[in-house]
C-alpha cells in the first residue's frame, strides 16, 4: 500500500459519475429486508400520505399502498428518508404474511389502481440478482378490499 505521506505513490481515481437524479416517474422499490422505499413522484401520486394501509391482490400479484387515518390500527407511516427525496414504509411482517419473497432488491414502475398506489410483481424493473420475482412463489390467502 502506498505510504499516504508520499503524494507521488498516490493513484487517485476521480469519481465522475453523478448522484441519483430526480426521475418524473413513479418507483417502488421493495428492499431486502422487506420494506418498501418510494421515489418523490410515487410519494406525490400516492397523495403524499403520512400513513398508508398495505393491501395485496394474490391473483394479480399487486401491492397497494392506500393513504388512511394515523388512527388506524393497521396504519403504516410514511417516514422521509434523511438526505433524499425517497419515503419509507414497513413490510416485512406484511411480505410475511403474503408469503412475498425479500430476499433481493427489486424496483417496480409504480400506478394508480383506484386510488391505490400500486406494483406488480413479477414486474420489476430492476434487480439486485438474477432470480425474477416471478420465479418465486406468491401462494398468499388475502383479505378482499374494496
């Protein structure tokens, strides 16, 4: 290693590329660890909730995302992420319950669905493996909502 005392034995590389920029359109982005992690333009289409309800379609393999009263027992909040413009929602227990794989990254074009903010999975755009999410099993019994 060279001694950093010695300007000259020093290889500096340059980084040249540049921070995340702001996209027009809505990303979810479904994180290892099961939560969820939404761009400023899908933040905005879903409303800009505070709190969100978190409904699943089985037979079309959709998460939702639906703003609701903080009062709410199943509410979930919507935390800002510090230093970027990207909003946080829990899920894990819910990727649980519905039996949805998290064991990757996964970035889906996000829509509105009546009213709900909405991916499909099996969608996604981009991934931090090779496994596609419709490779994984979606065999979840779920609560019909309006």
């Amino acid at each position: 290693m060279p001694d950093a005392d010695s300007a000259t034995n020093v290889n500096w590389l340059t980084f040249t590329e540049k921070h995340a920029q702001y996209t027009p359109e809505p990303y979810v982005t479904h994180q290892k660890r099961g939560g969820y992690s939404l761009n400023q333009a899908a933040y905005e289409m879903a409303g800009r909730p505070e709190f969100v309800e978190l409904l699943y379609e089985p037979d079309l393999r959709m998460v939702g995302f639906r703003p609701i009263d903080k009062g709410t027992p199943h509410a979930y909040p919507v935390r800002k992420n510090n230093n970027s413009q990207t909003w946080l929602i829990a899920g894990e227990a819910f990727g649980r319950r519905h039996k949805i794989p998290h064991d990757r990254v996964e970035r889906f074009k996000a829509e509105k669905v009546g009213g709900v903010l909405a991916i499909r999975l099996g969608g996604a755009l981009d991934s931090d493996e090779s496994e596609t999410a419709a490779e994984a099993p979606h065999d979840a019994q779920a609560v019909r909502v309006g």
